[in-house]
C-alpha cells in the first residue's frame, strides 16, 4: 500500500469546515469525492487537522492509501479538474506508508486579517474594527503566550481530545497597509476554536477592556468563560503545516 500527502488549499465559505459532517457540505468531502472519481474506488482522506466553518487554508495537508504506485503530476491534474473552483490541489507527494497528516505535524501557522477601514474587495476575508485598538498593547499580551502550555481558557468546550497543552513557537500582530492588520501565530497543535478565541481575548485588550495581566489571569484560570468571544472565522486562515523532511520519499 502506497501513502501520499496532499497539499491543497480552499476558499472556506460555502463549506462547513474541513471535517465532514452530516448537515452541510465540507472540504474533506469534496476531496474524497474527487479522489475516489479519479481512481475508481473509495477513497478516505486524514487531514492535518480541522478548520471551523467558513475557515480558509492557504496550505492544508491531507493523506490517502493507494494499491498501487501513482504518478503525482497526474493526480494534481487530474483532481483540479474534477474539484469545485474553490479548492485548489498544488502537489502530490509520496510518504513513508506510516506517515500521518495529522499526528506527524510539527508545527501548524495560522494568519487573521483584521482592517479597519470598510473595503468591499477584502470584506470577505477579514474583519473589519470599528474602534482604534492599541496592537502594541495585544503584542505583549500575546508573549504571554510562551509562558504557558495549558490553553483550556481558549478551547471550544466538550471537545475530545486527551490534553488541552500546546507549545507555543510564534506569536504576532503586524501591520500591512495603512488599515489593515494581521496577526500570526504558530504551535505544535492548537485546540478547537483556539485562534478565534485567542485573537477575540487579544481585541479586548487592545480596545482597554482588559489589561496585559488579566489576559494573563484568563490564561490561568483554565475556563473558556473567561476569555473573549470568538471572532468571526471569514478572516482566518491556516498557512502552513511541517512535517519532517525523513516522511518523504520523493
């Protein structure tokens, strides 16, 4: 059996997320229903993880299992043409047959773009602020960040998961533009809704509501209800995710 990680990225408007589920159309589905098309039988596809509905990916990492040895430039051609115009494959790769999209991830880097002028041609990926923030205020709150490992405080609630710990790597606002800003963060993993959440918690802080040390006190007090509201996820982006260079066989 023949294992491939494949590198797409998806506009998320009209799908609900990444994972499949049993009341709208999502990514994972389209893709299986591409794969299994192209190659004549079912298919399954692990991805590297979830994206909320409306979420995007500039990079998703996805696997599958094959018979046989496949030649990856046709299997990009080919999945193109058979998926919607708002999912894109860009390379097939072949991987050790134990390799795994999801457990074998190093690192995932997310990006949310917030402005805060009203623009018709940037409205649907980003969220637009009304009020000036103090983005050198949400920068030193987001180092404290580093100095924790447990991020319950901004994990969607009665998730299944076995640990709420995370390792944080990157941690920034920066500004592009004369109104537009975006804030990067990368770790090992992150929880269900953690970027949203992070990023609304941060927004408190820059609009005065909350000062650098009661962001640090909702970090510590391990409770969802404390921190911020999750901002809306037409603005948030998955970016990357690596792997270890040794998963490869091409």
């Amino acid at each position: 059996m023949c294992r491939y990680f494949i590198y797409l990225s998806y506009d998320g408007t009209n799908y609900h997320g990444w994972q499949i589920q049993p009341n709208g159309i999502s990514v994972q589905e389209v893709l299986m229903k591409a794969l299994s098309t192209f190659l004549r039988k079912p298919i399954e596809v692990v991805g590297a993880g979830r994206t909320d509905a409306g979420v995007h990916a500039r990079l998703m990492v996805a696997h599958f299992d094959f018979d046989t040895e496949l030649d990856c430039a046709t299997v990009v051609d080919k999945l193109n043409r058979l998926l919607p115009p708002d999912v894109a494959v860009h390379c097939v790769r072949r991987v050790k047959s134990d390799a795994h999209a999801r457990f074998d991830a190093t690192y995932r880097t997310y990006k949310y773009y917030i402005t805060t002028c009203k623009d018709p041609f940037s409205r649907a990926f980003s969220w637009r602020i009304f009020q000036t923030l103090d983005f050198e205020k949400m920068n030193e709150a987001a180092q404290t960040l580093f100095d924790y490992i447990d991020f319950t405080s901004f994990s969607k609630l009665h998730t299944d998961v076995k640990t709420n710990n995370c390792k944080m790597m990157y941690a920034r606002w920066e500004q592009i533009g004369e109104h537009n800003w975006v804030f990067t963060i990368q770790a090992d993993r992150f929880l269900r809704n953690m970027v949203r959440a992070v990023v609304g918690t941060l927004v408190e802080v820059g609009k005065g509501k909350l000062t650098v040390e009661g962001f640090r006190e909702v970090i510590e007090e391990k409770n969802r209800c404390s921190a911020g509201t999750s901002v809306p996820g037409n603005a948030l982006f998955l970016v990357d995710v690596g792997y270890p260079e040794e998963l490869f066989l091409d």
